[in-house]
C-alpha cells in the first residue's frame, strides 16, 4: 500500500482513535495468576506510582512501531513524548515520518497534520483507550486494576556497555471491560526497577497486531515547579482547517 502523508498522519494515530469506534467485544474470561506473583506485580506498580505521586510531567524521546494489517510493513514513528500526570493529557509530537501533533485526554483525541495545515478532532463521553494508557504510565495502581487483570510478572536484565545493566519489571495486563477488550487483547508495561519510570508499553489488539512506545531520556517535572501549559494546551496555528467528529 502506498503511503500518503495523510495515510501515515491517521495511521499513527489508530492506536488511540480506532478504540473509540470499534465494536464491543464479548466479556472477557478473568485472569488468574499465583498469588505471590500478583503481589510482586502490585509492588511494582505501587513503588513507581509513589515516585511519580510528586511528579507533574513526564518528558520523554519515543519511538512508536506499529504493525497492522492495513500496513505492508511495520510503520516506526519518533518523537516527543509529554504527559501531564496532574491533568491526564497526552501529547506527541511526531518528527517522523511526518510531522504530527497528537492531543488526547478524557475528553477529546485531536490529530493536527502540520504540513497538511489540516486537524481531526474526536469528542466523546468517555476516551477509555487513553484513559488506560494513562493509568499505565502513570503506574496509577487502582486504575489500572479497575480496567485491567494483572496477568504476569517478570524480572530482567538489559546489559549496557560501560553502565551498570538496566534492570526491569515487566507487568502484562487484560482487559476487564469489553469495550476496551473491544481494541486492546493484552497490555505489557516496562519499568525502570531503578529509576522507576516506565520504558515501554506494548498492545495487541484481536488480530494480534502489535502497536509499541518505547520510551528514552525520561525527564520528571516535579509538582513544585510550573506547568508547562504552552505544551499541552497549544491552539491549531490560524488558517488550519479542522474536522469534528462526536463518538456516542
């Protein structure tokens, strides 16, 4: 297929448009695991959510790869990556291999194609595809066992040439509701054992096509210091023309 600016704009953005309008699915089978796993998984989400209960924002370079049938080959994005934990907005300003700006929040998901001049916006009652990324990189505990099962948990070692080895906690995750299971089959956080921050985040949907954020250079904005509000509640540049679409 080939790939038009305005193709690989929408593209990057399905993995948080595509859960707003996808059938429901049927009630997912509860999840189970031993209990000594489940608590291991719990304190990891517990030690993360407790370093970043004082952080306002999290900063972060990221590559996106996606891979979808819709796709000849995976489609791999970069850019920055701002999440204002203290407002639940997402923002990604994408630099390849378009540039585009990605806006999500409870509300409302916006994708501005900036050489297209040109913006989608989606308004619905309730964003439950961000909302679930949001409590898993925000390691928001009661949130995410609210919508998810805690499925598994690991430990590993990455080793870093002339740096300590990079230690991790892998966490993976199925949806309780069927209106997320509707979009997401499995959900598998990374974290930072050290630091802890998260890494990554990997989903599958139904058909089992993969969509990955990888995370670098984490920056941690404590609450003490001001918002910065010019990134996240940036107006569409005068002359953009923009599209309306209200999800039931």
């Amino acid at each position: 297929m080939k790939r038009s600016p305005s193709f690989v704009g929408f593209a990057l953005a399905l993995p948080l448009v595509l859960g707003l309008v996808v059938p429901a699915a049927q009630e997912p089978e509860p999840v189970e695991i031993p209990a000594a796993e489940l608590a291991a998984a719990r304190a990891v989400f517990g030690a993360v959510g407790k370093r970043l209960a004082d952080v306002r924002e999290l900063h972060a370079d990221y590559v996106q790869r996606q891979e979808s049938l819709l796709l000849d080959e995976p489609l791999v994005s970069r850019g920055r990556f701002h999440l204002a934990l203290d407002r639940g907005v997402l923002v990604l300003d994408l630099t390849e291999p378009v540039e585009t700006r990605i806006r999500s929040d409870a509300t409302t998901h916006r994708i501005h194609h900036v050489a297209e001049r040109r913006a989608e916006v989606f308004r619905f009652r309730e964003n439950r595809v961000t909302k679930a990324l949001l409590a898993c990189f925000s390691a928001d505990l009661a949130r995410v066992e609210e919508v998810f099962w805690i499925a598994g948990h690991q430990v590993s070692e990455v080793e870093r040439e002339g740096q300590e080895p990079l230690r991790l906690a892998t966490v993976a995750l199925i949806p309780k509701e069927p209106e997320l299971a509707a979009f997401i089959a499995s959900l598998t956080v990374v974290f930072d054992r050290d630091r802890q921050v998260p890494l990554k985040v990997q989903q599958r949907n139904r058909e089992g096509e993969l969509v990955q954020f990888e995370l670098a250079d984490v920056e941690l904005v404590p609450r003490t210091e001001e918002p910065r509000a010019s990134l996240f509640d940036r107006e569409l540049p005068p002359g953009t023309r923009s599209v309306e679409t209200r999800v039931r």
